[in-house]
C-alpha cells in the first residue's frame, strides 16, 4: 500500500527577454512602467522627477502584480531603460543576445527586459505602458528648420517655403 507518491506539476512560469522601443527620445525622465494596467515600477503622482529618474537598469520585484503568485504571478527581474541620447552606446543584453552588429538605438526610448519573469500559468504576454516627462529636451531642439529653435541661426538650413500648387 506504501507506494511511492508521483510528482506532481502545479503549475508554470515564464520568463522572457525582449527590446520593446516606445516613443522618439531622449526623454528626461520615466515615471511608471505599467503591466497590464497595473503598475510594476514608479507610480501616477505628479511630484516633481529629477532628470535621470528611472533611467539606467532598474529592478522589478512585483511577483502578485497579477493577484497570487501561483495564480499568475507577476514581473520579476531587471529591465534596462535606454533614454536614446546622443552618447547612448549599445545594450551588453541585445550584444550576448545579437551579436555585436547591432545599433545603439538613439533617438528612441526603449526597455530591454533581461530575462524577466513574466508570468505563471499564463504565457500570454501583457500589454506594456511607460509613463515619460520631457521637460528639458523637447523636440524643438532637435528640428534645425524650426524658427526660435537652439539650433537655427547662421550655416543652419532654412526651412524650404511651402506654396500650394495650382
């Protein structure tokens, strides 16, 4: 009657690294990364943010961000956010993971999730929303033909006249 008793699987997780690109950088600051509707890091106050906030590598340690951490877990692990400046170099994730060919990604914000646990007994993905402030770097600065602009001025290109052809 003794038997051995069976191992039992109670249920999965998922890990999964990705590079999602989000919107036109530089941006200042990043306020909140959301998943599925729910914030994973930062939070929706509207306090004042230093330039540099929640840039660089951060860590999310949310494992019930989706209710129980069997029932569907949540986010765990480290996530690059790449501000997409000008010096901006190339992400060591993307190179293990590419190969060294890859570009640097300026002029884009964008996460690189390293890795990250995403969910249990769930493999669907869910939706990504960021939360970023532009407050020195607009994108007037970087339009040379924008009258008012830094970067007009003399040897700078003037925007060519638009005239509605008859």
């Amino acid at each position: 009657m003794g038997g051995r008793r069976k191992k039992q699987t109670v249920g999965y997780r998922y890990r999964i690294g990705m590079h999602l690109v989000l919107c036109q950088g530089p941006v200042d600051a990043v306020q909140e990364i959301q998943v599925g509707d729910r914030s994973a890091w930062g939070d929706a106050s509207r306090v004042p943010l230093p330039s540099g906030h929640g840039l660089g590598r951060l860590r999310i340690d949310r494992p019930t961000l989706f209710r129980r951490r069997r029932a569907r877990g949540g986010v765990v692990g480290e996530v690059d956010v790449l501000s997409g400046d000008a010096t901006q170099g190339r992400n060591d994730y993307l190179m293990s993971r590419l190969g060294a060919a890859i570009p640097a990604f300026r002029g884009v914000l964008s996460i690189v999730a390293r890795k990250i646990l995403f969910a249990a007994n769930n493999p669907y993905l869910k939706p990504w929303a960021v939360r970023v402030r532009r407050f020195t770097g607009g994108l007037a600065r970087r339009n040379p033909g924008c009258p008012g602009t830094p970067r007009c001025g003399p040897g700078m290109p003037t925007p060519a006249p638009i005239s509605p052809s008859a």
